[in-house]
C-alpha cells in the first residue's frame, strides 16, 4: 500500500461489536494519527483487544459489526491478505496463538515467504531483525522450548521483518523480565521516532511506556475517550516522586518457621538430550507457608523449576523432594491449557467431585474473583484478563497445599490484580505454600515474604523481599499504582 499524506492512520466511525445480543463495544469513534505512539487502557474485559481485533480483518472476532474502521481512508475489509499483512501488524498478549512454526528462523521467515519476498531480501530482514532484538543465539532453536518472554520477542520479529506501517500491541510487555522489557520499549519508541511506524499499545501497565507516547486513551463502558498524554505524564511522575521507596510483603503466612516442603539437590533439566541444560546444578529451598516469589531474565529457567517441582519435566541429575506433591496445583503460563469445557461454570466445575468443593463454593469465588458475570461464556471468548482469572479460581477450588502460579497478573488491570493479591494472601494465612513466578516486580515486591532470582539455570540469590528489592539495582519496582495503593488492611476494608 502506498503512503497516503494527511489521512490518519485509523478512522473508526460509529463501530459497535456484539455477540448475539451482547454489546461488547461501542459506538466507538476515534482517530489514531498516523506516526503516533497511542496507549489505550481499561478496565479487564472492557473490550480492548476486542477492538484491537476488530481492525486486523484475518483476526476479527465472529460477531455482529456496525459501523466502519479505516487504515489510511481505506476501510479495512478492502484490503487483500498480502496489503493487510505489510499494512498492519499484530502482535497478540499470547505468542503461542501467534506461532505457528517449529524452529524461531522458520518462524520469522514465515510471513515473508508467503508474501514472495526473495530469498536474498528475506535472509536480509530475518537478519536484521534477529541482531536487533538479540535473537541470535536462539535462532535454531524449536520454538516449543523458547520462554515465554523469548515467544513474545519472536512473535514481535516475526510481524517487524514484514515491514507493517501500523503495529498493534495487545499487553506486549507482560512476559518480558525488567530488563527485556525496558530494551523492548526502547526499540518501540526507535521504530516509532526513526521509521515513522504507527503503533497502538494496549496495557495495563501504562507507567512503564508513558515516556514513550505521544497519545493516550482509556476505554470504558465501551467507549474510546481520549486523554491529555502530557497531563497523565505528570501524574506518574508525581506518584513515583511522593511515594518513598519500600518493598515488602504484606501476607501474613499462617506460620513462618523453619520447616521446608520442597528442596531441589544439584538438580539438572533439559527438554532433550541434544539440548543444553536448562536447570543446571540448581539448589532451592523453598520453606513450608512462605509466599516465595522467582524472579529472573527471560529464558532464565523460571518457568522450568515450576514444571520441575510439579512433576511435569523430569531431572536429569540430582534430587527433588515435594513434601507437598500429593495437594497441590500449578498455573501455567497460559491458562487456556487449563480449559476443557464449553463454559466457565463448567470449567470450575470440573474437578469438584474429585475435590470435594461445592456449589456454593463456586459462586462465592466466581464473585470474589469478579468473573461470575461471565460463567456463562465459552472461556475462549473471554479477556485475556478474564482467562487468566478464570483458570486461578479453577486451581484455587482445589484448596492446594502448594501453590505454584505463573506470571499471575498477565493481562490484569490494578482491582483485578488486588483480587489475586488478596486470594493468595488469604491462602497463606490459611496455611498454604505458596510459589511465584512473575516479572511484576510491584506485584512481588507488596505480597511476597521472600525472593529469588535465577540467572543460567541457578538460584543466584534468596533474601527477604524487602532487602532484595531495596539493593538491586535492575529490579526494583515500577512506583505504579498497584503498589502505591495496595496493602492487607485495605483489601479487607474494601478498597
């Protein structure tokens, strides 16, 4: 598609979504002006990436539109498959919908061979993009065993080698480690500046790429409304400069001694044979009532201890003992794995019998856990968010002795994330272990007791939460408002 001068890079007039009888969006108009760099926030389930979407024509949702969007005064459905693809790019809060090849070099040439690029050209910009975000040494590897951190690199490779003038992000930086994440902005705000390239940012995070933008709006009760990006600017920085630094847990664990149920002995995993140890002469010790999160670079091995400690991958070398394995659960990274059934009752339904919870159970947590408006719905038409809350109320009806949880604020908004906050709090104090695996550092830093990081396959370090947080000089908490606002009492008073 030839560049079009002063048309904006995306006109919706009058658009609304529904499925069935259900409004979900709208009526939404709103402009995004080409070479900007636009944050969109909202409340969890609000329709964000319904809308996001609705304007990648190969991934509109089934449902019933009206109204009209447009990419640079053309609306979006006269656009062929080969226009849309080097038009607009997307880049999902999930990389494993997103790809769909073997090996990483396989999938960043994916897209170009089926636009015909020329082998030569197509070598070129898989180069270039793969130096760029530091994918070379992984660049062979199967992308089955990548992080989810590395997925989210690739898959944001994967849409730049096609040279799109709009870039859509759905929650970009939710999987990416503290550093990544800054290198990723970085490189956003470079192809936004230096190339021209047009990019619209769903997140929840919005003070960690508020330097970054150029506009901002918030979507609520279906409806785009923009905001003064400056005066938000001010805000964060006025927040981050009057809070003064702390970070420590505020669980209150049902006991805290010396007792330990789980311990990794000089452990080593690999995915196979041929393959590098992930997890190499790994020591861990993880004690019994503690709220214990794991923090570490993409790639890390985070991922890996907590598939390791359920009893899903096996060691190669060395000792596990999981004193808790006969009662516990895990969350993975992608809570969809979690889901079997048609809908979310019948997905907190599934493992009553075998656990013994009730009816009554269900419905007070769905309403805890604020999801019990959706039990009807298939759990793929679900928020990104709502999935997320879903699949934890799924595994916390068993009542597991050890809980394991992956990145357990992916796609979260604040109140969404008070709401886990409070659950696992609630968990300790009733005595369960409990295992966190997530690149929130706020997050982290306001509910858990104790903290590790992992670097190379090995825990490099083990401090309270307090003292690790305070002398690192990477990982330290974005001053957002989850932790600004969020403590023990409050939740218990109903903020």
């Amino acid at each position: 598609m030839e560049p079009v001068r002063n048309v904006p890079a995306i006109e919706v007039f009058g658009f609304t979504f529904a499925y069935g009888d259900r409004l979900i969006l709208g009526p939404v108009d709103w402009t995004v002006k080409e070479g900007s760099l636009t944050l969109l926030v909202g409340a969890t389930g609000c329709g964000k990436t319904t809308l996001l979407r609705n304007m990648k024509p190969e991934l509109a949702p089934t449902g019933v539109r009206e109204g009209s969007i447009r990419v640079f005064g053309r609306p979006i459905e006269e656009l062929s498959a080969s226009e849309s693809a080097q038009t607009i790019g997307y880049v999902s809060q999930s990389p494993d919908n997103q790809i769909v090849c073997d090996t990483v070099w396989h999938e960043m040439a994916f897209g170009l061979e089926n636009l015909a690029i020329p082998q030569d050209e197509m070598h070129r910009r898989v180069a270039e993009v793969a130096h760029f975000f530091g994918i070379e040494p992984w660049l062979d590897n199967a992308t089955n065993e990548l992080s989810g951190g590395q997925k989210q690199l690739l898959t944001l490779a994967s849409i730049l080698a096609l040279r799109p003038r709009i870039l859509l992000l759905d929650e970009p930086t939710g999987q990416l480690d503290p550093v990544a994440s800054k290198n990723f902005l970085h490189a956003l705000f470079r192809i936004n500046r230096e190339l021209g390239l047009t990019i619209l940012m769903v997140t929840h995070e919005p003070e960690t790429v508020v330097d970054y933008a150029t506009a901002f709006a918030v979507m609520k009760d279906g409806k785009v409304q923009d905001r003064d990006v400056e005066e938000y600017r001010r805000e964060v920085h006025e927040r981050a400069s009057s809070v003064d630094f702390r970070a420590e847990g505020v669980c209150a664990p049902a006991f805290s001694g010396e007792d330990v149920a789980v311990t990794f002995k000089d452990v080593y995993v690999r995915y196979k044979r041929e393959l590098p140890y992930v997890l190499r002469g790994l020591d861990f010790t993880l004690k019994k009532g503690s709220v214990h999160t794991l923090v570490g670079g993409n790639g890390s091995g985070k991922s890996t201890l907590l598939s390791t400690m359920s009893g899903i991958m096996k060691i190669d070398r060395g000792s596990l003992k999981n004193l808790l394995k006969d009662n516990q659960a895990l969350l993975p990274q992608d809570p969809k794995s979690l889901f079997v059934c048609d809908t979310a009752a019948e997905e907190l339904a599934e493992w009553q019998k075998g656990c013994g919870y009730t009816d009554e159970d269900i419905r007070d947590l769905a309403k805890n856990l604020h999801i019990d408006h959706v039990l009807g719905q298939h759990p793929y038409d679900l928020s990104g968010g709502q999935q997320q809350l879903l699949a934890f109320a799924k595994i916390m009806l068993t009542k597991p002795a050890l809980l394991m949880v992956d990145e357990p604020t992916k796609g979260l908004d604040v109140r969404s994330k008070y709401i886990v906050a409070d659950a696992i709090c609630r968990a300790a104090a009733h005595g369960t272990t409990v295992l966190l695996v997530t690149h929130d550092l706020a997050f982290a830093s306001r509910v858990a007791d104790t903290t590790s990081m992992i670097f190379d396959g090995q825990i490099v370090s083990t401090e309270p939460t307090s003292l690790f947080f305070a002398e690192n000089l990477f990982y330290r908490p974005v001053i957002d408002r989850f932790f600004v606002t969020w403590t023990r009492p409050e939740m218990e008073s109903g903020i």
